[in-house]
C-alpha cells in the first residue's frame, strides 16, 4: 500500500473579491456635500435631482403599465425612470415604479389613479474610487450626514465612457 496522497485542491488561496482597481460609481445622498468633502475627493461631479413623484403598482397585464405611459405622455409630464421593481413569490403580476419629474398634484394623481409616493431633491455624486477609498468617502457622507440613498456600480475606471 502507497502512502496517501494530499489533495492541494481544496488548499489554494481564496480568490480576491475585491482589489484596488477604481470603479466608477454613482452615489445618491439625502443632502448635498459640503466644501471639505468636496475638496477632500476632488475628481467628482455632483448633481442636485430635483423632486420626483414616484408611481409604483403591481400588474397584472403590461397593458395597464402602457395606459399609465400613455396618460403620462398625454399630459406632458417628463418621464425620468421606469423599472421593474423585484419581488420575491409574486405570482400574481409584477410590481413596475414610474418616476416623473416634480411633485403631481392631487388632480393628476387622482386621474393617474396609481398608489404615489413624492421623492425629495436629491444629491448624485459620480466619482471614480478604489475600495478603500469608497469605503473613505462613505463614512464621511455618513458622517456628515448626507445620508446615503443608494450606491451604483457604474463601470471600471479604466474602461472608456
């Protein structure tokens, strides 16, 4: 009998997740920044996104997401997203949120007849950052009290626009 072998295969260093590539991410906050933070990350761009009245409804055909478009598009309210809003076991339709600019009156929301919720002005951040830095700029937002909305994975720093 032969002396046992070791199996290397399961002994091999875990591949790294994250590394110190820069990604460009889009970072939504409650406030604006202020100077120190803006001075502190200097390659950013910062953008204030006005009110939105966000309409949000489970479907059950894509023809009662159409009829709100179409009422949307009739009263020339501009259109800023539409998505689909992920679910976990909805087998009775899916659930779609349609953004449009500024605050809708009572009138049109009740002619929209879709359940609403209004989405306050807003500050986006895009800036290229490695993970440490993210991490960095992160804690001073909340430090700060930005309050951090969302954070988006853009694209690779290194890739072109």
């Amino acid at each position: 009998m032969g002396e046992p072998t070791e199996d290397r295969g399961c002994m091999e260093p875990p591949v790294a997740i994250e590394d110190d590539r820069e990604v460009v991410y889009d970072i939504e906050l409650r406030r604006g920044l202020p100077d120190a933070l803006r001075s502190q990350f200097p390659g950013m761009s910062v953008r204030t996104c006005v009110p939105e009245t966000a309409l949000r409804r489970r479907v059950g055909e894509l023809a009662q997401l159409d009829a709100l478009l179409h009422k949307l598009c009739s009263v020339g309210v501009v259109l800023t997203d539409v998505h689909r809003v992920p679910s976990v076991a909805q087998t009775d339709g899916t659930t779609y949120e349609v953004r449009v600019a500024g605050e809708l009156g009572q009138p049109l929301l009740r002619y929209l007849s879709w359940p609403h919720a209004v989405v306050p002005q807003r500050t986006q951040v895009r800036l290229a950052l490695g993970p440490a830095d993210l991490r960095l700029f992160l804690r001073a937002c909340t430090d700060w009290g930005a309050g951090i909305e969302r954070v988006r994975r853009v694209r690779d720093a290194a890739r072109s626009s």
